[in-house]
C-alpha cells in the first residue's frame, strides 16, 4: 500500500492549486471549479486515513460531502446566472456592489 | 496499487488542477477539472473505496460537470482575452498557495503526524458495508441530507427563475415599477 504521507501530500497539494485558483482566477465560474477542487483534495485525504485506519466512516462522510457539494453547484450556479442575467458578467472584479 | 502507478497518476492529477487555474477559456479549465476528478475516483478505487469511488464518477464527473458545462454554454462565455487579473494578485496568490501546501506538508509530515495503522476488515469499501454504516450510526445524518437537497433544488429554481412581471415588459412596466416605488417608499423594519 502506498505510504499515508504520500497520499496527504497529494492532497495538500491540489488543495493548495484550489486554494491559487479562487485567489487568482476573477472568473466566477473557474472560481466555483476550484472550490470543487478543494473539496476533492480533502475527500482523498478522508479516504486515504480511512483505508489506513480500517474504518468505513471516511467513506460516509465522502459521501456526505459529495451531497453537500451537489447541492452547493446546484444553488451556487443558480446564483450566477441570476447574477449574470442582471449584470452581463462573470468577472468577479466588476461585482463591487456590496465593497466599501 | 503499485507505486509507480500512483506516481504517474499523482503527477497527472497535479498537472490537471494546474490545468484548472490556467487555462484561460472556461471549458478547458472544465475539461481539466473533469480529469482530475477521474484520477481522484481511481486513486478512490485503489485505496479500497470502490463504491465512492464509482459515485465520484456518476456523480461528480458525471452530473455536475455537466450542470456546470450546462451553464457555460447558457452564458456563451468565450476565453479571456487580454490581460486577466493583477500581476500583485498573480503573485500574492501563488505565494499564498505555496505557504499553505508547505504548512500542510509541515503539519502532515511524518514526525508530527502519527496514525496507528489498522488491518481492513473483509469486505471493506463494498456496497454492504457502506450501507450498514450510513443506515445504522449516520442515520439522522442520512435523513438530515434529504432536506438540505430538497431545499436546494427549491433555491436553485427560485434563483434560476425569470420573475413574469420583471421579464415581459422590462423595467418600463408601471405595474412593476409602481411596486417597486411603493417598497421603496415604505417605512423598512431593520434588523
């Protein structure tokens, strides 16, 4: 079996490019996509402990996540065309009404 | 799973999510997410979690890539030309990245971070075994999901909804207008 530092290693480092992508990209969608990333990164993280520590519990809360991201695409890109519809953009720079 | 198959497929599943943030037109960026969750799914399967890791498939690769390749095409969004983003930003954010990767690989590393290894029991990651947890110890949890979905799909219909009186006759119609006046007008309750 692959050692666990290696697997967590993977996952801290696609976490950390999710974490880049929402910093850098201003494209709403290519932002939402890399918060998909992060949440993937931490399901490998959940899944690898759980292979290691012979516990299913891992894999139940993989799936919990997976619902919670699933209703979280479902209400968030409803959000941007909503948002879009009103402003004709997806360019997180110019959505500066609630910036102070 | 053999090692140097995990190297390959680590390597591809980094270059992917590099993919992601890189690339400038949208359905590249989606095309490079959707790899990237098909390696996570067979790293899933090779560390013994088949069920999750075929749901992974289905469900992610599967349903929501396409409802977010769905509203690519609805919002007819074409690649960024031009200069995107501030080169500060650029630069704030991979460092950023790069002190949160080496902090996780400080936390995570071997000498701090111990687990006591245990030996699967038969049968792990199947079907049976997924279900008998999620029906018996996460049971609430398990019906608690049901709300929150449904409450989800009546949230993304009332977002995604084009309200009638708005959309037919634009902001020119004084029914609409008059309303809007009139609670604009109105004494608001705070808090």
């Amino acid at each position: 079996m692959i050692p666990l530092t290696y697997m967590l290693s993977l996952s801290a480092i696609i976490f950390a490019i999710g974490v880049a992508g929402v910093i850098i990209r201003r494209n709403i969608l290519v932002m939402f996509m890399s918060i998909e990333l992060m949440l993937n990164a931490v399901n490998l993280a959940f899944i690898a402990l759980g292979s290691r520590l012979g516990s299913m519990d891992g894999q139940v809360i993989v799936f919990f996540v997976m619902t919670v991201a699933a209703a979280e695409a479902a209400v968030g890109l409803g959000i941007i065309i909503s948002v879009f519809r009103n402003r004709e953009t997806v360019h997180a720079d110019e959505l500066t009404l609630m910036r102070w | 799973m053999p090692p140097f198959l995990y190297l390959f497929l680590g390597a591809l599943a980094i270059v992917s999510a590099l993919g992601v943030v890189i690339q400038r037109n949208p359905i590249h960026s989606l095309l490079a997410l959707i790899s990237t969750l098909m390696i996570i799914a067979i790293l899933f399967i090779g560390e013994d979690a088949v069920v999750v890791g075929f749901l992974q498939i289905i469900v992610y690769a599967g349903a929501i890539m396409v409802l977010f390749l769905f509203v690519i095409w609805l919002l007819n969004l074409q690649a960024e030309s031009g200069p995107t983003g501030h080169i500060v930003l650029k630069i704030f954010g991979s460092l950023a990245a790069s002190a949160l990767a080496a902090e996780l690989f400080v936390f995570l590393g071997a000498p701090h971070f111990k687990v006591k290894m245990y030996r699967e029991p038969p049968g792990y990651g199947s079907l049976e075994s997924l279900a008998g947890k999620l029906f018996t110890d996460y049971l609430v949890a398990f019906e608690v999901t049901s709300v929150l979905l449904l409450a989800a799909v009546v949230g993304a219909v009332a977002l995604a909804r084009r309200i009638p009186d708005a959309a037919g006759e634009g902001s020119s119609d004084p029914r609409a207008a008059s309303a809007i006046r009139a609670a604009e007008s109105s004494p608001r309750v705070q808090g």
